[in-house]
C-alpha cells in the first residue's frame, strides 16, 4: 500500500461548515472567557485585544449570529438527506453520526486494548469519540443559544414565561450560570479532548489536515477506520472517492490556517486551567 492514493473524507459543505464553526467558536471564546475571568490579568489584556467594551461585545453577538447560521445549515443538509433523498442512514447504520451498540463494544474494546487484554476495535466511517463530539456540539449549540437568546433579549424572554413562574425565577441569571458553565465545558472540552484526538496523535502532528483538505490517505484510512476502508472496497464505492492529493500549496494552507487555532486553544485552556486552580487555592486558604 503506497501513500499516493488519497480519498474524500469531507465535501465542500462540510468543510465550509467547520469553518463557520472555527470561526465563530473562537471568537465566542476569546471575547466571553475575559468575561468569566475578569479578575485575572490575562483575561484584561485579552478582553483590550478584543476591542473591549463595546467592541467585544459586538464580536460576540456577531459571532454567535455565525454559529446560528452554520447550524441553520446543518440542519437544512440534514432535512435534506432526509427528506428529499430518502436517506435514513443518518440516523441509523454505518454512516450515522448516532451512537450505537457497535459503539459501545468499540469503547469497551478500547478499554481491553489500552490495558493489553484484547485487539485494537477497527472502526467504521465514524470513531465513537466524534459521535460523542458531534451529540456534545449539538447539545451545546442548543444550550448556548437559548441562554445566549435570554441574555441578548431579557425583557423579550421573560415576557415569553407565565408571569407567576417569572416572579418567582430570575430567568436572566438562570441563563447567565447555564452560559458561562457550558462555555466552560465546551471550551475546556474542544481545546483538550478534541484536539488531542484529531491534532495531537502522534500520526497527526502537528495537525490533522482533512477538515481543511477534504482528504485522507489510503494509509490512514485503512489502519484509522478499517471497517469503513474494507466495507467501501466490497461494495465499489472506493473508486469513485478517490481524489488527487492535496499537494504542497493545500498542505501549506491548511497548516497557516490551523496551527494558529491550535496554539491559540491550548494557551487559553492555559490560561483558564491555571486561573480555576488558583481559584480553587484561594478558596482552601
């Protein structure tokens, strides 16, 4: 098996869609956690950096408007598979994002293969860690902008609940806590769990390019997911996944488009971890 031959792992759409999500997930971060941690320095530098107040502020319900769209294509992607297209392997088979039985034995055998008790699982199109990532996305997405909605408009959302169940709930600040700790989550989740799986494997340093690319190697493909390499080769679909490697140009582009993201990410969990043990100390003392 040589390196020449290269696949499609993500199509234009998709990759257009991850960087909505690059884009505007950073933004979100690195004007909201100076908000988190105010009273650290870092956070005042960064919260300047940003533009400070009102700038900041701005950037962060522009940036939310970006996140809100790139749902809003997904799902559209999505009611089309299902709806136009008839394709009910979204929500269940081997190209489903969802968790499934097979998913749950992978994960077990992950677990006897880490302590040397059984194989390494072969894996399908999708690891049962990005299914995992993708539900969290969807989940988050969901939590942020509906607490993301109430603290934009308070006078609107409030008025949106019974007035008995209003005088008794401070909608506004049950919103506020729910934001800022899945805004923790997310960030703390993505900056180290997800980039440690898809950036910071040591085949992939110092960073995985098929987001941005689109492309995957025969090599990878085969030994990261066998069962989907040998599922496609059985039924002939391999062939017409084949595409021309990235070349020099892409490769060059992907790694000045991302590794910037990277090292951006991994300071600010930094920057958080460091202030939240500080807190912690503070408290015990």
């Amino acid at each position: 098996m040589t390196n020449d031959n290269h696949f499609l792992r993500f199509s234009l759409f998709h990759r257009f869609s991850h960087f909505l999500v690059i884009i505007s997930f950073f933004g979100l971060v690195l004007t909201g956690m100076p908000l988190v941690f105010k009273d650290y320095g870092w956070a005042h530098w960064l919260y300047g950096v940003m533009g400070g107040y009102p700038t900041a502020g701005n950037i962060h319900r522009i940036c939310a408007l970006i996140t809100f769209f790139a749902a809003f294509l997904h799902f559209a992607f999505l009611s089309v598979q299902t709806l136009v297209k008839k394709d009910r392997g979204i929500f269940w088979g081997p190209d489903s994002l969802l968790i499934q039985p097979k998913d749950l034995l992978n994960i077990l055998g992950d677990v006897l293969w880490f302590f040397r008790l059984g194989s390494r699982p072969k894996y399908d199109r999708w690891i049962y860690w990005e299914k995992m990532e993708y539900l969290s996305l969807m989940w988050g997405t969901f939590v942020m902008a509906s607490t993301g909605f109430v603290l934009w408009f308070p006078v609107q959302a409030t008025s949106l609940v019974p007035a008995k169940l209003a005088a008794i709930i401070d909608l506004p600040s049950l919103a506020l806590v729910a934001h800022r700790y899945e805004a923790l989550l997310a960030a703390g989740f993505i900056f180290t769990i997800h980039f440690f799986h898809t950036h910071l494997l040591p085949e992939n340093i110092p960073m995985d390019e098929a987001m941005f690319t689109g492309r995957i190697s025969e090599e990878h493909m085969s030994h990261e997911r066998g069962v989907y390499y040998e599922r496609l080769k059985e039924s002939g679909d391999l062939e017409s996944l084949k595409v021309r490697p990235a070349g020099c140009g892409g490769s060059l582009f992907s790694k000045i488009l991302g590794i910037p993201f990277l090292v951006i990410g991994l300071l600010m969990v930094g920057f958080m971890l460091s202030s939240l043990i500080i807190s912690l100390v503070d408290m015990c003392c």
